[in-house]
C-alpha cells in the first residue's frame, strides 16, 4: 500500500517539500507515520500471539518490530517540541521518510510469510479511473473479495 502511495506522488516532493499543515502531502505525511505505529502493534501482536511461527521467521519478525520501534523512537524526537543542541542531532522529515519506508521494505517478506500471503478468494485489481473530478488516467488498487468463497 506505502509503494503504491508513494509511485502516485512526487516523492522528493512527498521527502523534502515545504507543505502547509492542512494540505494532502501533510495529511499523508501524518499517515505513513500512524501506519509505522500500527505495524509496530501488529507486530507485537503477532509476536506474543501463539502460533506455529518457525524460529528463522519468528527471530525476522522480532527484528522488524526492533527496527519499527526504533523508527518510533525517532519520530518522537522529530515530533517533539524540544530544543536540540546540534540541529544535525533532530532528525528530518526525509530521515523519517527513508527510515519508515525501508523498515517496511525489509518486513515484507517476512510479514507476508507469517500472514501465509493472499488467501486464494482475495484479488488484487488495478483499474484506469476517469470522470468526476478524479485525474485522468488515475490508478488505484484494490482488494475484491469473492463472495461466493467459504467462510466469506
């Protein structure tokens, strides 16, 4: 979902751009932040749940979460109001930007393992929106879900 985002945008805008507290680039700014939160959860979750997780995967997950909960860590130094003696020390909206994405990047494969990947009855479509006040030649993505499959 974060790649797709982040192909529909310009990303050193999305990275480095000046934006005003009430435009789309914050509020998705403010998004990507809130998803790190909540894949850290996730993963916590996963973590203390009792599955059938091999080891190998199990010791990847618990490295993602380390790698999340440090990404956390350095949003709140971004996020707080605190002076920092070095500016060099406050970390930038790009730093977030690169540190979040690469984490998810990194717990892809290993969450798409633990999750055992798309059931069979879940597809992914991408389809050319037009009319309204959509862009032209718009993609978006999406997950149609069979009804007629068990247990849907």
């Amino acid at each position: 979902m974060i790649n797709a985002f982040l192909r529909s945008v310009d990303l050193e805008a999305f990275r480095t751009g000046k934006v005003d507290e009430d435009s789309s680039v914050a509020s998705a700014r403010a998004a990507l932040i809130t998803y790190a939160d909540v894949a850290h959860r996730w993963l916590t979750a996963a973590l203390e749940a009792d599955t059938e997780l091999s080891e190998e995967l199990r010791a990847e997950l618990a490295q993602c979460l380390e790698y999340f909960g440090k990404n956390l860590d350095i949003i709140a130094l971004y996020e707080s109001e605190s002076e920092i003696d070095d500016e060099l020390k406050k970390p930038r909206w790009a730093d977030i930007c690169d540190i979040v994405v690469y984490a998810f990047n990194i717990a892809y494969a290993p969450l798409d393992r633990a999750a055992g990947g798309i059931q069979p009855h879940l597809r992914i479509f991408e389809a050319q929106i037009t009319g309204g006040d959509i862009p032209e030649g718009t993609s978006r993505k999406a997950i149609l879900v069979d009804d007629e499959a068990p247990g849907v």
